[in-house]
C-alpha cells in the first residue's frame, strides 16, 4: 500500500484527490457509500502487479476532495458526478481514447451512466453490487422505493437536509461505519426516526476478516473530518436525477460488461432484482453484458471481503480488451 501515490487534480470545480499505482492500460475505480477511494487499494495492488495503471478517486463530497457545495443537494446530480469522471478522465488519461472502469454501490450507478452518457469513454465495465436500474418513468426512484419498504427506509431517511446527520452525530463517525460496513443481513436497512442506527444489529465485538480496526480507523478519521452530508447528498439528489434522466427513458448500456454481486447483498435481495437480472431484463438493457457472477457467501461490500476472488475477476473480463 505504501507503493500508491497521492494527487490532487483540479476537476470540474473540484479539488479532487486521486490514488494511483501502476502503469499501463488506465483503470478508474469508483466506490460507494460509505466509502473512499481506500475501498479499492487491494484490487489497485493486484491490477497494477498485472500491468495495469490503477486510478481510484475521492468521489465528490468524499475524503480529501474538496470543492462541492454541502448545503446545496443539487449539486450532487448524477450528471454532475459523471461530469467529475469525464473531466478526470480528461485530466490523467489524456493519450488513452478509452479507459476501463470498475465499480461499485454509488460507483456503480455511476459508472452506469457513464456509459450511457459517454460509452466513448470506456472501454469495458466491470460493476459490483448494484445491477443497471432502468428509469420508470411514472415514478421517481425515492417514491418507488418509499412505496415498497415505507418511511423508515433509509433512502427515505437521507432525504431531509440535515436530519440523519443529527442522528449520527452522538453516535460518532467509527461507531456509524462500523455497523454499516459489518452489515451482513440480505434484508434492507432501516432508520426509524429517533433511533438512528439502533435499528441495525449491533457490529460484532470482533471485526470482519478483511476490516481490521486500522482499516476501519482510516474510515473513521476522514469521515470525522468530512462528516456525512456529501455522502447522503447523493441519495437526496435522487429526485432530481430522475427528472434529468428523462432522455435517456429506454436507453441501453452499450459497453462490453461484467456483473458481480455477493449472494447476501441487500441489493440483490430488492424485490424483482434476481428475476432481472437472472430472467433477460438485465440482458436485454445492457446487450453486451457477458458474464453474471454470484459469489456464494458474500454480502454488500465484496470488493473488500473477498479482495483476491474479485481482482481476478476483473483481470480476467479485461484482459480480453
């Protein structure tokens, strides 16, 4: 780890902080919630040791990266967020026509409409955990959801500027990461108002395998610095994606993809996704999708629990390219 280097590269009105080792062919990895750029640095070690140039940011809003407005949700639109991956792409991988992207939660949708957007851009996808959600177009992704697991729901609990911040703030930046990124059970989560994460089973005593209280200390201090309101801004700007993703309604993803999810990801468990993604909806979306992998035992955050298994994975789908 100590090998990855450090940069901060002006893009889009950011200051973003980027992480790299390697070279060759360029890799953009684009991780989730609640996570930083440090989600992905097994997968950086192994891509780089096998002749690749690995490049992992600090999403907007996120870690080191500064520059985003806080207080404005707006700001954290999906075409703002593939505009940042644009401009990067346009900062440090200038010589290179295309570039291939992994993935994963936020990441993914990220990198979802990347392709859809910009398919120019990539050269092969491999995403994690999140499948492609096509747009409905009679209802909003907050108000579909709120209508399938209600008001309590936590994609229903981030939408008030402020609230769930206020919750998490005695609770403590550690003790909040901790319990999401130790999350096992396939069932979604819930916030009921007042209780703040006392809904969700309490992190084991000991921690996961691949998160060692170091690990979870590097989460912990950036978040403490940063605190959650970037990171939840995407959930609240979901709304507004759906009205400026009108124009792509029936869009397909024309990107040569790979698709990974762990068995007990609460994603995969979202009703109606497993026969998507398994029974020809997902085929029929994104027409170059080549492989569907379910890693047995796995949950949520399977680029870390299960390091090695996806960084072969992903060199094995690349390498063909």
């Amino acid at each position: 780890m100590e090998k990855i280097e450090h940069k901060m590269v002006a893009v889009n009105g950011l200051n973003m902080h980027i992480a790299e080792l390697g070279q060759g062919p360029t890799i953009l990895f684009l991780h989730g919630f609640p996570e930083l750029w440090y989600s992905w640095r097994h997968q950086m070690v192994y891509l780089a040791e096998c002749g690749y140039r690995a490049v992992a940011p600090d999403l907007r809003g996120y870690g080191d990266t500064t520059g985003a407005s806080l207080n404005d949700p707006s700001k954290f639109s999906i075409l703002q967020l593939v505009g940042d991956v644009v401009a990067l792409l346009e900062a440090i991988a200038l010589n290179e026509e295309k570039v291939f992207v992994v993935a994963h939660d936020w990441g993914a949708l990220i990198a979802w409409h990347l392709c859809l957007f910009r398919p120019d851009k990539v050269n092969a996808l491999v995403n994690l955990s999140v499948h492609f959600l096509p747009r409905n177009p009679k209802m909003n992704t907050v108000e579909g959801l709120k209508a399938v697991y209600g008001e309590h729901h936590y994609i229903s609990r981030f939408q008030v500027p402020g609230e769930i911040e206020a919750e998490f703030a005695p609770i403590g930046a550690k003790s909040v990461l901790k319990k999401i990124l130790t999350f096992r059970d396939p069932a979604p989560f819930y916030f009921p108002k007042g209780k703040g994460l006392e809904a969700l089973p309490d992190a084991p005593v000991a921690l996961s395998s691949w998160l060692s209280e170091e690990e979870l200390d590097y989460y912990a201090n950036k978040f403490e610095q940063t605190g959650f309101t970037g990171a939840v801004n995407y959930y609240r700007a979901l709304p507004i994606n759906w009205e400026l993703t009108a124009p792509w309604t029936g869009a397909q993803v024309k990107v040569p993809t790979k698709f990974i999810v762990g068995e007990f990801d609460l994603v995969y468990h979202i009703p109606g996704a497993k026969e998507y993604i398994h029974n020809g909806g997902f085929k029929k979306d994104v027409p170059l999708l080549e492989e569907v992998v379910v890693l047995e035992g796995a949950a949520h955050f399977v680029n870390q629990e299960r390091p090695n298994e996806i960084s072969k994975h992903i060199y094995d789908f690349i390498q063909k390219f």
